[in-house]
C-alpha cells in the first residue's frame, strides 16, 4: 500500500544560465542553519569545481539537503546552459517538484523554455520564483505574464498554472508573496515548497526499487549512484539485483556495501533508507544512469526518458608537434583513451569512439562549451593532446536525404547592431524568426539557425556588438541540410621554420596581420602564429634575426615597437581553427598549427 511521507521533500531549481539558482541555494542553506555561527563560507558554495568558480556557471547537477521545521528538504541544483541539459533532463525523475527561476529583467530565456518543458513533462508541480527584483531594470510584473504565457505554450495543466509566484533577491537572501510586501529572509518560499510539492510517496512494505539518476566518481570508492528511494527500504548488506528499463540484458547481482544520505553539504553514512530520501550508494562496481537497484523478491525496472543524443563531435589526436612530450604529463594515445573513457562514468551525455587511427578518438558532445570544459579539465590534469574543429554530427531520414541538427538562438543586442548580427547570420544560413524591443533599448532576435553556422560565430559576434551582445541557444530538431557554409574569411599567418620567436622577425610578420606570439615563444614550421585579414595563408619567418654589418644607421638605436599580442582563450582558439588546422593544448600552451606542417605536402593536399 503506497504511502506519503510528509517528513521529505525533493524539489529541483532549475532555470537559464545566470538567473540565480546556485545563489538561491546559498541563501537558503545559510538560513536553515547548515553553517555554524561565524563559519567562514565563500559565495557560490554549491560550484565546488574550479571550472565552475572562474567561469560563474553549474557544470554538474548537486545535491544538498536542509531541515526546515522538523521536513527534510532534498535540493538539487541544477546547471543552466543548453550544453549540460543531459544533467537536468536525469535529476526531474529524483524530485516531486521544481523550483523555476526567472530572472525579473531578461524574462524567460531559451533554457528556461528547455527545463520547463522536461519539468512539465513529468507532471511535476512549479512554483516559480522571479529573482533579482532589485535590479533597477527589474520588471516583474511583466515577467509573470512572460511565464504564464510560457507555461500555457508548453501545454501545463490546469493544476500546474494554478501555481505560486514569489519574488526574490538571491544575493540579499529575501523572498515575498507579494510586491511591495517587506522582505525579510527566504521563509516565504521555504512554506510553499512544505505547502506546494508533494510528499514522495511508495509502498514502505514492498521490494526495494531505487532508479539511478546522477553518477559520482571518485578515486577511491570507484562509481557512486544518487537516486530515490522509489519503495521499500535499501540497506548496508542487502543482496539486490541490478537492471535497466532500456538495456534488457544487465541483470547483475551485487550487494550494498555504502549506503549515504544528504545533510548540508556532506554525505552522511547510514545503515538503511526509506521511501522518498535521495540516497547515495557506493561499492557497485559497473553502475550506470538508468539502472534501478531491486530487491531480489521483485525485479521490475523503472521506466527512464533516454538522454537527448550529441549534436557535435571533435577528434582528440595524440600530439605529434615537434614539441611534443614536452610540457605534459600524460601524452599517450592509452593515457588519452584512458582518461576519456572514465569521463564516461560521470558523464551521461558524452561519447566516445574508437577510429581507424589508434591515435584519434571522436569525442561526441552537446555543444563547444560541453566538449571545451571537458579540454580544460584534461588540460589541468596534465595531459597533453591534439583537437580538430568542431563539427556537427549528421544524420540520415528515410528517404536517404542529409539532415543536421538545428537551433533556435536568441540574441539581445543594443539597437544599434542589430542590423549587423542580422546580416552576418543570414550569410550563416540563419533565418530570422522574431524582434522584439525591450525596455532598455535592447533588441532581442530569435534565429531559427543550423547548429554548424554558431560554431566559430562567438568571437565575431562579440567584436561586432563591442561585447555588449548576448548570445543564447537551445537545440530544437534536425532538418534538412541548409547548404555550405564559409566558417572563416581569414588567413593564417605561418611560422615558416623552427627556433623562437624574435623580436625583429616579429616586427616584420604583425604588417601581415594580428600576431598570437610574443618574442621569445617557440614556434615550429607550420605553427600558427597570427591571422591575416585577407582570405589567404601567408608564410612568414618570425625567427629572422637583424644581419649585423660594420655600418651603422641613423635610427639603428630605436627601438622596434611591437603591437602586444592577441592571447587566444581556450574557445576562442577552437573558434579560429579551421578545417585544416588543429588546436595543440598542453597544461602551459594553447598553440594551434596546420594539420600538415611540411609545407610543400600542404600545398600539394590544398592542389588535389
């Protein structure tokens, strides 16, 4: 007989990047009283990886737990961008409800739209909580419209419109029922999650059945699986039956020898777990997401939604540069293959492929932020490889006709350039599908675009709109192929010999074009050392040194002015290669070079 349990509460907050969810959760594990008194405690607290404290965004979905009058409430924090949406779409089937966030100035944005349908979906219960109502630009009123509006787009219910609305300061930690109410702390919100989400609710006497949602990995217990405790209880010792809904032939029998749960920050060991607690189980050792754990009396499988498939691949190539070896840690194709196979533990979105090649692997993901995350943190471990451009994956309808995967972009942009993004993503095969003006003289343009036109784009969208521009996306379908796209109007400038780079010789070069090296940097032929505006390769000799003679010149003692250097950021290095160029990256150097670096070899490739 399935029962409630109205001592647990699972809520997930989702929303679009950069709206405030992993403050929120900040702000409501500070006022539950996770933190002892005076505990020092860094902002952002639940962004526990270093990628994710530089770059201000949730790469992995964390779980946290609060006690608020004498109900255990389980929060997931979930991430924003498109890129990591396989993380959301997996921790809804842990959760009775979610917490959706707005921001009160940019409104509802393409991942809010992307979450609320998987959250919807699901029959899961909303309360939305527009944030940042102190911006000056804040705009509430209109924002609630903007969501209901949404919500009846994607088809909610009745039950699931008739939902609470809350305003909120993350940062300063205050949630009201109304407007003009007096903010004071989060307690308005902590009510509606006791008197809006529902109770988690099974059969406490039936066989045990836990679905993994999320996986953890560490070094030294191996594979954890998170999930919820869908019925019966799950115990240290207990032998269980390990099978997955889509994969009829895992049908493995294990035993529990790590059962945690979530307190604060912490994971907390326990003997056993009852229905409705989200429990961490450790000591299984081929686990995977879509597995449910049951008892051996009754084995049924949980149903659980596929992840969306990868839209885009690179290949990951052992470094063969003549500095090879020289600065990394791991640089063999085993290390390689190694290291990117265990990111598949955690991983659920990710694939990777074995090639012709034993030095190539093709690495499949949901974007270039997806698979640039995933460089760094090699990149941070030690290793040393090869990437080509990005390039997107395509497939085939019945009819045999090429289809690519398509996205919707939303971009505001100052009035004034408009016209230029406009013009550049129409010669990009991008159709231009809305225009609407914000308050602030901001315009906002939704592109119906392929996927393949984006790529590359970031850099020249953020000269052209002098960095003020936003760029958004969110994956929609695949349809038929648009046609060829040009991906870059530039030349490369490339280093014609081997030696370092010298400041004579470089003064000659930046006449070409932009220069990426400064005197003193090892270059090698065939290393890209610049771009050129005009569409051509050019090789210049940045190792030439002034020939010394017994006359001197007037100006001889002058010194050579050199422009300082353009320094390439990881994705704005994979935005420039092109197609016939690589990206070397070791733990010290991004340098990109030609595939081929013997040049007559190139030229007689670029003649075939």
């Amino acid at each position: 007989m399935k029962i409630k349990r109205e001592d647990v509460r699972n809520i997930a907050i989702i929303a679009h990047v950069d709206h405030g969810k992993t403050t929120l959760v900040d702000g409501m594990l500070r006022q539950s009283g996770v933190f002892r008194a005076g505990q020092e405690v860094r902002e952002r607290v639940m962004d526990s990886g270093d990628l994710e404290r530089e770059r201000g965004i949730t790469i992995l979905s964390k779980n946290t737990a609060i006690d608020y009058n004498g109900v255990k409430i389980n929060i997931i924090d979930t991430p924003g961008h498109a890129d990591f949406g396989g993380e959301v779409e997996r921790v809804l089937k842990m959760v009775n409800g979610v917490i959706l966030l707005v921001d009160a100035f940019e409104g509802t944005m393409p991942q809010t739209k992307f979450v609320l349908k998987k959250a919807l979906d699901l029959s899961l219960p909303v309360i939305v909580c527009i944030n940042k109502i102190d911006r000056p630009d804040a705009r509430p009123d209109e924002v609630v419209d903007e969501t209901l509006e949404l919500m009846m787009d994607l088809e909610a219910s009745d039950a699931q419109l008739d939902c609470p609305f809350l305003f909120a300061s993350a940062k300063q930690g205050t949630c009201v029922r109304n407007l003009g109410d007096e903010a004071v702390d989060l307690k308005p919100l902590f009510d509606a999650i006791i008197d809006y989400i529902p109770a988690p609710e099974g059969d406490p006497e039936a066989a045990t059945q836990v679905l993994i949602s999320t996986i953890d990995y560490n070094d030294y217990v191996g594979r954890i699986g998170i999930g919820k405790v869908d019925n019966g209880r799950i115990r240290v010792g207990q032998d269980i039956l390990r099978v997955n809904f889509h994969d009829s032939s895992v049908r493995v029998r294990e035993r529990i020898t790590k059962l945690y749960v979530f307190r604060g920050l912490e994971r907390v060991d326990v003997q056993e777990a009852g229905i409705g607690e989200i429990v961490a189980v450790s000591g299984l050792a081929d686990l995977r997401i879509g597995d449910t754990i049951c008892g051996t009396e009754n084995v049924e499988a949980i149903p659980f939604q596929k992840i969306t498939e990868p839209t885009i691949s690179m290949n990951f190539i052992v470094n063969d540069s003549p500095l090879a070896g020289k600065e990394g840690t791991y640089c063999t194709s085993r290390q390689i293959r190694d290291r990117l196979l265990r990111e598949l533990n955690t991983d659920v979105s990710l694939r990777v492929e074995d090639t012709d090649n034993t030095d190539t692997f093709k690495v499949s993901g949901r974007g270039e932020l997806h698979l640039s995350v995933l460089i760094e943190t090699m990149r941070r471990e030690g290793y040393e490889f090869a990437v080509s451009k990005p390039e997107v994956i395509y497939k085939q309808d019945e009819r045999g006709r090429k289809l690519e995967p398509m996205e919707v972009a939303y971009i505001d942009v100052p009035e004034e350039f408009a016209g230029t993004v406009i013009g550049q993503l129409a010669e990009r095969k991008a159709e231009l599908s809305g225009m609407t003006t914000l308050a602030n003289g901001t315009s906002r343009l939704e592109f119906n675009t392929p996927a393949r036109s984006l790529i590359g784009y970031h850099g020249t969208f953020l000269t052209s709109t002098k960095g003020t521009g936003v760029l958004n996306t969110v994956f929609d379908e695949y349809a038929p192929y648009k046609g060829d796209i040009e991906y870059r109007k530039q030349g490369s400038l490339i280093a014609f010999e081997d030696g370092e780079a010298v400041t004579y010789g470089l003064f000659a070069a930046q006449e070409r074009g932009s220069l990426f090296i400064e005197p003193g940097e090892r270059v090698y032929a065939g290393m890209v050392v610049g771009e050129n505006p005009k569409n051509e390769d050019i090789e210049v000799n940045v190792c030439k040194t002034k020939h010394l003679t017994n006359t001197r010149s007037s100006n001889a003692d002058e010194a050579l002015k050199l422009v300082p250097a353009r320094k390439l950021s990881l994705e704005q290095a994979i935005d420039f290669i092109d197609t016939d160029e690589l990206l070397e990256i070791t733990p010290k150097h991004l340098r990109i070079r030609k595939k081929i670096l013997d040049v007559k070899m190139r030229r007689r490739a670029a003649h075939k």
